[in-house]
C-alpha cells in the first residue's frame, strides 16, 4: 500500500482577507505560522519517504512545516495547484460574486459548473487532481508520502473518493487549514480513505471557520 498524507495549506492572506485566491501567490498569516508550528508536531514521528507540494508559497510554507527535522526535499508539483479563478481571481468574494450572480449561484448549489471566463473549470480541476494522485501514487509504490495543497482541489478529491460523482460535490466538506487527511491507494488505485480533514492538532483558536459564500452575499441587509 502506498500511503499519502494531504495537507491543505494553513492560512493565508487571501483566506483572511475573503478573496477567491486560486493561483494567487499570496503569503500566509501571523495564524498561518502558529498552525505551522501545531503540524510540525503534529508530523514529528510520522515517517515520511518524500513530501510533495503545490508551487504556490502557501503551500510550500506548509509542506516545509511537515518535512521539519526529516532532512527531506520539497518536490513541486503543479498538478497540486489551486484551480485558477479567472475573472474573479484576487478578487473580493462578496462585491465580485455580487457583480456576477451567476457565478456565485454555481459556486454555492451546482459548484460542478463553476468556470468562470478564463478559469480553469471545476470539472476540469476535478481531473487533474485525480491524475495528480496516479501519478504520485506511481512514483511512490510502497512508500509513505505527503502532498500539500488547497482547499478546491482537494473537496474536488473528497467528492470522487466519497461519491463518486461530481454532481455531489456542494455535499463534500471543504477542508480545514493544515488539515490532514490520509489516503492508503493499492497498486490497483483502489483507495481506503483512513481519515480526512483532520485538525485536531489545532486548538480551537487557531481553527477560525469561514462563512459560506451565500453568508458573505448577505451580510449586513435586513
């Protein structure tokens, strides 16, 4: 069995600041570097035989924490990569989604058909991260891996293993910052998921929960 422990990045700013950052490099968080320090131990006696990561700071940031003290590499690999927004990367959530109705309904009910102009299309993320995980999965027969990466490809992940289906993708949870979440894949990609979005090793002040984007839209009228 091969073993892949995913992380999705810690916080960033554009997490903080309610953007849709996608392939927006943004930085992390002052809370970012406090839930590093909480994964480094989380991963302190969990062996590792590579650690994967998006190229994106966000997530190398975190990819780096897990590694701490294993004398390990980071491999970057962007078929790990956040979806690309398009007309609504690094934008704000609320006045952006506001401008284009269509948009923010796809991404709260049918968040399948959500591909804004210029972006890379949910189904097509839906894809790529599966590929991703082939992939690394052939790379790696036997051996335990991590891979650090971003909340709309893995909740695209989630769906897949959880349901099968795309069309159940506004059901799948999205995942915590530095959530882990552990996958044992057979050489035949049959996947046991053992456990995910797993953020024990926060405590509950360093765990902030995001409103949905319908709760954005709405803030603030009667």
């Amino acid at each position: 069995m091969t073993k892949i422990y995913l992380i999705r990045h810690c916080e960033a700013e554009g997490n903080l600041k309610r953007v849709f950052q996608g392939h927006t490099d943004n930085d992390i968080t002052e809370l970012g570097e406090k839930q590093l320090e909480f994964l480094s131990k989380r991963f302190a006696d969990i062996h590792l035989d590579k650690v994967y990561s998006s190229p994106l700071i966000r997530a190398v940031k975190t990819a780096k924490a897990a590694a701490k003290n294993k004398g390990l590499n980071i491999c970057i690999s962007r078929g790990l990569i956040e979806l690309n927004g398009g007309i609504v990367e690094d934008k704000p959530f609320k006045e952006t989604f506001l401008a284009h109705p269509d948009l923010a309904d796809a991404w709260d009910n049918h968040p399948e058909d959500f591909a804004p102009p210029g972006s890379e299309p949910m189904r097509y993320a839906y894809e790529r991260i599966w590929n991703t995980i082939r992939f690394l999965v052939n790379e790696n027969k036997g051996k335990t891996i991590a891979a650090s990466t971003h909340g709309g490809v893995l909740r695209c992940l989630f769906c897949r293993l959880l349901y099968g289906d795309i069309s159940r993708l506004k059901d799948t949870p999205w995942s915590d910052n530095t959530a882990i979440s552990l996958l044992e894949i057979d050489d035949d990609m049959n996947v046991n998921l053992k456990f995910y979005n797993d953020a024990s090793h926060l405590p509950d002040e360093f765990n902030p929960k995001r409103s949905k984007l319908s709760s954005i839209l709405t803030e603030g009228k009667q």
